[in-house]
C-alpha cells in the first residue's frame, strides 16, 4: 500500500474540521476541485473510506474520526516547531488566529494590535468574530478572548483589559413613552433588545447586583441580536431598553442620544483574557501578540 504524505493528511484534517470541502479549500488557499481529488487519493492509498458527503456537509466515518484524533495533534506538535525554529530569523513570522467578541475586538484587541503589527509584517492575524465559548485547541485557535470567568481552568490566561460593566439604556423618546425603570424588575413591563447566546442557545439573562442583593432578569421585546453594535442602534433607534457595555455607549450617552438607567444596580465583570494551551506561548509571533495586549495599570 501506497503510504500517505503530510499533504494529504493536512488537507483531510481542514475538511474533517471544517466539515466542508468549500471551508478547507478557502482555508487552505487551494480549489475545491483539486482538494477532493486529493481526499480521493488517500482514501485511495488507505482502502478505506474516511468521510461520508452530502449535498449539505461532510463528515468523518469512524476511520476517519481516528485517524483525525491521530494525526490532529502530531500535525500540531509540527506546526510549533518549525514555528520556533522561524525565531532564528531577525524578525517574529507566522500566522495566529483568535476567537473573539465584536466588544472585545473594538475595545481591547485592536487598539492595541494596530500599534504593533506595522513592526511586524511576518506576522498574520486572522481574528474570528463571535460570542460563542470555542474550543480553541480542537477548531484550530492559537488562542481566544473571554471574560475572566469563562476561561477553562485548564488554559493559561493573561488579562488584557481592566474590568467593566453594562450598563441599560434607552432613547429619551422610548423612556418619555414607556417610563423610567427603577427597579431591574420593572424590565418585564418594558420592551427590552435581547441578546442571543449561542452557545447555549438562549437568551442572555440580565445580571444585576446592588449592596450584595444579585438578580438576574429574562427580558422581552420585539428584537434579538448577538451583536452589541445593533443592540446599541436599536436603541438609539427607540426600539426599547439594552444592556451593554458601558465603554461603548458613553458618548451616545454624552451626547443624549441614549440616557442610562438602573445605573446603581450595574456591577463590575472581569476584563477580558487572552486564554491558550501552554504549548503556544514559546512561539515567537505569538509572544509578540500576548506582549501587545497584555493590560498595564
């Protein structure tokens, strides 16, 4: 039997994890056509069949799913080392890739990213936007951004923003219509902009703490984002009462476009963490990274 290169084996890794020929092709820069043949090949070699396709996705066979649980970590173990020999060269190179919030993208990571990587043309970031709790090591993230609470115990984790809080708005018009809430509780009896968490695939409960006093309130209305830009929008919009952070929302609220209720009952959260298995943090690229975010009081 004919044995398999490194190439194919990469290249069935992209598409068992992205369940998707069209996906890995773009992830690898090649065709769709050349990467099926490829696939074709080494289930060719092996005699054995190791994705079942459908017009609408892909997946492993059993043989596939272990010679995925085989190959995924060794490819990995490759990947960070010629990665750690690039640090022979005069400056960091190599790709990182993160998982991360719309907020903390806007109000963190890239204030901070844009003052370095013009130093460092070598270095590729790819910054995946979304709210959802990844695994990082299985979906192939160098690392990702969470609030201090949401990180796994098990992953190292450097603060990269001070704590902050949300805070409720509405436009003066919906609170001139509606009344002016004095209570988390009197939310129910308001139309409130909801927030779709998708990982858990509900709807965000609002988090409220007043002299030790925590409450949590289910919200209704007419919309619901995973977005905190639109959120903000709609309210401005006068389609009733958010919740989101304070840092993105101050000059709406200088301005008068957005006046802040509940402002007592508002608690601090954790800032943000860059979080990573302890087998990143020797890479020169990604040292670079960790040293631009790092939080300085």
């Amino acid at each position: 039997m004919a044995k398999p290169d490194l190439n194919q084996l990469t290249w069935f890794q992209a598409v068992a994890e992205e369940r998707s020929f069209t996906r890995a092709a773009a992830k690898l820069g090649v065709a769709q056509s050349t990467l099926s043949h490829t696939i074709k090949q080494l289930e060719a070699r092996m005699g054995i069949r190791l994705l079942t396709r459908t017009t609408r996705n892909v997946a492993t066979t059993a043989a596939g799913e272990r010679l995925l649980r085989t190959i995924a970590p060794r490819i990995g173990e490759i990947e960070d080392e010629i990665a750690a020999l690039m640090a022979f060269r005069e400056k960091p190179s190599g790709s990182i890739r993160l998982t991360l919030s719309d907020h903390a993208l806007e109000s963190v990571v890239w204030p901070k990213l844009k003052q370095v990587l013009s130093a460092y043309p070598d270095i590729a970031v790819e910054l995946i936007l979304d709210s959802t709790f990844r695994n990082i090591v299985e979906e192939g993230f160098d690392a990702g951004v969470r609030l201090g609470e949401s990180v796994e115990k098990d992953m190292i984790a450097v603060r990269i923003g001070p704590d902050w809080r949300l805070v409720a708005v509405a436009s003066p018009d919906y609170l001139a219509e509606h009344g002016v809430p004095r209570h988390p509780q009197d939310l129910v009896r308001h139309v409130c902009i909801n927030m779709r968490q998708e990982t858990a695939g509900g709807l965000y409960a609002w988090e409220f703490e007043k002299d030790g006093q925590a409450l949590r309130v289910r919200v209704d209305g007419q919309l619901t984002f995973n977005n905190t830009y639109a959120m903000i929008d709609a309210a401005a919009s006068g389609y009733g009462i958010a919740y989101v952070p304070e840092n993105i929302v101050e000059r709406h609220i200088a301005s008068s476009l957005l006046v802040q209720v509940l402002d007592d009952w508002s608690p601090l959260f954790d800032g943000y963490f860059l979080y990573y298995p302890s087998r990143r943090q020797n890479l020169p690229a990604f040292k670079v990274i960790i040293d631009a975010l790092r939080h300085r009081d």
